[in-house]
C-alpha cells in the first residue's frame, strides 16, 4: 500500500511538467529585439517567429527595445519570468562583447539567459557611402592618410561587431577616423547611403540588397573566403588585410530558470523555422549562414565568445567613448 501511494505521489508531482509541456504556449510569445527595426538582430527575429502560430499554435510578437548596446533589451529579459513567453533575439555584441567592454553592465550573459539556439553566422563588410572616391581598402587607407580627422564611421552601437572591426582595421591601417555609434544598424545604414558618414563595417546580411542597388560601395568581406552573393567584392585576406577577420552572429535565449521542457519546444519551433526551405533561402539570400544547432552547443559557443572578445578588447585597449 505504501509503495502504491509513494508512486501515485510522484505521478502527482510529475504532472504539472507533463501538463506544462503540453499546455505551453497558450498565449502569444513576445520576441525582444534589442536594436531598431531593419538591422540584423530584427531580421532575425522577424524570421524565426514567423511560423510560431503554425507550429507552436501561438503567434510571435516582435518587440524592439533598443539602446546601450542591445543591454536595455537584454536586462529586460534577464529580469522578465522565466516562463518562456519573452525570448531574446540579439548579436554577438549582446552576448559576449558587452561583458568585456562595459564594467557596469546589469547582465551577465552567462549567468542570466538560459541558450536556445545560434541562429545564424554573418561576416562583416566594409562599405561606403556611394560617392566616396576609393574602389578597395588599400585606397581608403591611402585616403584616409591623405585626410587625417575628416574621416567618419558608423556603427550600430558601442561595442558591437562592427564597431570592434573599424577599431582594429584603424589600428591595423595606422589611420584614423571618428566613430558615430546609432542604436542599431538600420539608422547607420541610412545615414552611410545618404552620406552623412564616410564607411562602415556592417552585417553582410543586413546591406547585401542595399550594395546589389548601387546604395552603397561594397570594399571587402571580413572572412578568408568571398562571399557567394558579392561574389565581385574581395576577401579582406585578399585586401591585403589577412588579420581582419570577424564573424558576427545572432542567437536566441531566455531567462535563467526557464524550464528545460518549455526551452526544448522553443529550440524545436525555432530550429524547424529557420531550416524551413523558403525561410532558410531568404536569410541565405542575404548573406545569412543558418546554424540552428542546440541550446549546449551555443552554450560552448557562447562562452569561447565571451573568451575571445575579453582578450580582443584587452589587448586593444579598447574603450568606449
């Protein structure tokens, strides 16, 4: 009779996991992208919630919270109820590159997001405004010599990828220019397109259209290979520039504490959407590369992230403004 209790018992306990597994989601799940829309992190997002009511029953909210880097967003979501209801969608800079270059960040990647999946890889790209008067690196660092201070680029924030890529390409180049940070890559790119800053290093993915249009001028891809849809525009080894390689990188988490069963059925919709045929050709077709692996390999990940970027930003002695 007692082991006949004993076992209802556990049943008894183990039915609210088994119930939540089947119950969750039963209401719509917001997305909080930590930038403005139109920039990488958004079109991500924007992407892997776009079959949630098809395969999770529940449709996806994207919200933009932006500013400080991506850590207004991502405090948010360190702080929201680790329900599974309120996910992440951010970059390499939200997740590794803050934690070196801001001391009194409010987050800690590591110890406050559970990881869901690395979304997508991207290199960077060096482009320009459309009149600017070079055609390769090599001619914008001669120019950049010849015009010592008059030289401006832009960024999505402090901190972020391409942010970190024009600091070590200046130090690289031995030039200098002035850093215009926004609050997410959709402002800069507009400005660059409209001349108000010289060049920048932006996400292939999110200036691929904008360089095929005559928008802007594309100089070379921060990878050791050329990229099939620039196929024209050089490598930055073949720039002449073998030491600027950057990767960047969008990747989705939630709150620690969420539940492991709730953070496996949002990996499941997540990685299933983004290798969907007509979602996975549409991020390919601007220059996204799709990943979709499990929340343990971007955890590794994640970390030898953190790793590197310290390292990156130490060595440099890199600040912010």
């Amino acid at each position: 009779m007692k082991r006949v209790l004993a076992l209802a018992a556990i049943a008894l306990a183990l039915s609210p996991i088994a119930s939540r597994a089947q119950a969750f989601p039963t209401k719509p799940i917001k997305i909080i992208v930590p930038f403005v829309a139109g920039g990488s992190s958004d079109i991500v997002a924007r992407a892997i919630g776009s079959k949630f009511q098809e395969i999770l029953g529940q449709p996806a909210i994207v919200e933009n919270k932006p500013g400080a880097n991506g850590a207004i967003a991502a405090e948010f979501v360190a702080k929201a109820e680790p329900d599974g209801y309120t996910i992440l969608v951010g970059s390499i800079g939200v997740f590794s590159i803050n934690t070196a270059l801001f001391k009194d960040l409010r987050y800690n990647p590591l110890r406050d997001f559970v990881p869901i999946t690395l979304a997508v890889t991207t290199p960077n790209i060096l482009v320009t405004k459309p009149d600017m008067p070079v055609a390769t690196m090599k001619e914008l660092v001669e120019f950049a010599k010849k015009n010592p201070e008059k030289l401006s680029y832009c960024s999505s924030g402090t901190g972020s990828s391409d942010h970190l890529t024009g600091e070590v390409f200046k130090q690289t180049a031995g030039t200098t220019a002035v850093h215009v940070p926004y609050k997410g890559g959709a402002a800069c790119q507009t400005d660059l397109m409209g001349g108000q800053v010289d060049y920048s290093f932006q996400n292939l993915g999110a200036v691929t259209s904008y360089i095929k249009a005559g928008r802007m001028k594309a100089l070379a891809v921060t990878a050791n290979a050329r990229n099939p849809q620039l196929p024209n525009v050089p490598s930055a080894p073949e720039a002449g520039f073998p030491d600027l390689i950057v990767t960047s990188w969008q990747a989705v988490v939630a709150p620690a504490k969420t539940p492991r069963d709730i953070v496996m059925k949002l990996n499941d919709a997540i990685v299933r959407t983004l290798k969907s045929p007509d979602v996975r050709e549409r991020l390919n077709q601007i220059g996204f590369d799709v990943v979709a692996g499990t929340p343990e390999e971007f955890g590794q990940f994640m970390k030898a992230e953190v790793e590197r970027w310290t390292l990156v930003v130490e060595r440099g002695g890199i600040k912010t403004e």
